[in-house]
C-alpha cells in the first residue's frame, strides 16, 4: 500500500535555508526525501539530524533530477509536495495540505502562491507568476524538459490552494545571487538561440503556461531594447516601485541586468555561429 505524502527537496550547499524548510515540511509528513547533488557544507548533516532519506545524485540539471525523483517515488507515495531548500510551508498552507491529502478525492493536482522575497526582503510586487504546481499525486506530473524556467506540467485539472503560501527565503548575498544568473543566463540563451521548447506551452491545458507566449513575444522585441522595455514594464505597470528601493533594486537586476546578460550571450552565439561558416 502506498504511504500517504512524500515531501522532495533538491539540494546543494543549503546549509542556510535546508533546516528551517524541512522543520516546515515535517509538520506535514516524516517522508522527507533530499536529493542531493553532492554537498560540500554541513547540508547531508542537518539533513540526517532530520532522519531525512537522502539519494546523492549529480545534478546535470533540474529536469532531470525532478524527473528521475518523480519516477523513483511514483509507486511508493500517493502524493509528492516538490520544494526547492529555500521554500518554507507558512501555518496556513501546512493546515491545507493536511487537509487535502486526507479528504480530496476528484482534484489530483494543485498550485500553491509562491510569496518571493529579494536579499531576505519581502517583495509585495515582485511581477512574477506567484502561482506554482507542487503538490500532486502520483503518475499525473512531470516537470517540463528545459534548461531553465523550468515547471511541472500536467494534463489533469488543477486547483489553487487558497488559504497559505510558500516563502521563497534565499539567503543570500547579491554577488552569489548574480553567480546564480549568470549560470542560468547561458542556458536561457541557448535555448532562444536554438528555438528549443517556446512554443511547447500549446501542449499542455495548464492555463498558466498561456503566459508564456509573452515570452516568444518579447524575444520578438530588438535584443538590448527588449531588457529596458520589459524593466519598464515591471517597474511601472507591474506595480515594483511601490516596493521602495527594494523593488527597484530587484527590478534592476532580475529584469533589466538579467536580461541584457541574456541578450549579451545569445549575441555570442550568433556571433560563434557566423564564424563556423
């Protein structure tokens, strides 16, 4: 007979943020698995202190460590609850999963409202999609093969979870935040230069994924015109700068300098790709 939940987390180096996620978790279920892709710090440590079950794994990327998880738990458990190290279940949330692995009976998945903070501040106005699939059951999800924003996806009716959110606490400095970006600024290019995956949103009756059709829009955009457009965009007309200097240092860096790295990298490769011939 399958057990009830499992609750996954992806980590490495999360020594910072793994304990205060998984003493969340726990309040749901002692199921928590961590898939680690070979820590260096004292994150298997604080694990075990948890009695977590831990698959060490390398990390060739997020797709393919959720993926290979999703398979290896899908004959054990009847639901998963996917987080990254750095998410942390609010009370209200606990009380709705609780209540919804142990009474639901027609809805198989649903998203849960992300709540993002930005150098361990919240946003209020961050202008990004709050709205994520995580918890589901068993053999009805997958996440999206991509390099980089990647989701899960199902073909199954989904809810929204109302009543709680996750904290999505990274704490972190700006420089390891920017080292994080400009790692996932080489694949976001790679993928635009390549046409890889824009269009696969069509294929999925998640409406959540009709929002990315915004994105082949603004890759329609001149490249370096694109960043400042969509700075404009977020700043103004999504509301950041009712956030302080907070939400324009954000906007600054995750819309403006984030994107013209992007920019920058597929220009490198339209350049490489011109020299080959």
């Amino acid at each position: 007979m399958k057990k009830k939940i499992s609750i996954i987390f992806l980590t490495y180096n999360s020594e910072n943020s793994i304990q205060r996620s998984i003493e969340a978790a726990k309040k749901i279920t002692n199921q928590i698995i961590i898939v680690d892709s070979f820590s260096t710090d004292k994150t298997i440590k604080i694990c075990n202190k948890f009695n977590c079950i831990i698959f060490k794994r390398k990390f060739i990327n997020y797709s393919d460590q959720r993926n290979w998880i999703i398979k290896k738990l899908n004959l054990k458990y009847k639901w998963q609850l996917h987080l990254d190290a750095d998410e942390i279940l609010d009370k209200n949330l606990i009380i709705s999963i609780n209540d919804i692995i142990e009474n639901e009976k027609k809805i198989r998945c649903f998203l849960i409202k992300k709540k993002y903070y930005f150098l361990n501040q919240k946003l209020n106005y961050p202008g990004l999609n709050p709205w994520h699939l995580r918890l589901f059951k068993s053999k009805t999800s997958t996440c999206e093969i991509r390099e980089y924003d990647q989701h899960f996806i199902t073909k199954f009716k989904t809810k929204n979870i109302i009543n709680g959110h996750i904290k999505d606490i990274d704490k972190i400095n700006l420089s390891r935040w920017k080292t994080k970006h400009l790692k996932w600024a080489k694949m976001e290019a790679n993928e635009v230069f390549n046409k890889k995956n824009l269009l696969n949103i069509f294929n999925n009756q998640d409406k959540r994924f009709k929002n990315r059709n915004y994105k082949n829009i603004y890759y329609r955009f001149p490249i370096f015109i694109r960043p400042i457009l969509y700075f404009i965009y977020r700043y103004i007309f999504k509301k950041a700068f009712l956030d302080g200097y907070l939400g324009f240092r954000f906007t600054f860096y995750q819309a403006l300098w984030f994107r013209t790295v992007v920019d920058i990298e597929i220009l490198k490769l339209r350049v490489k790709s011109i020299k080959k011939f």
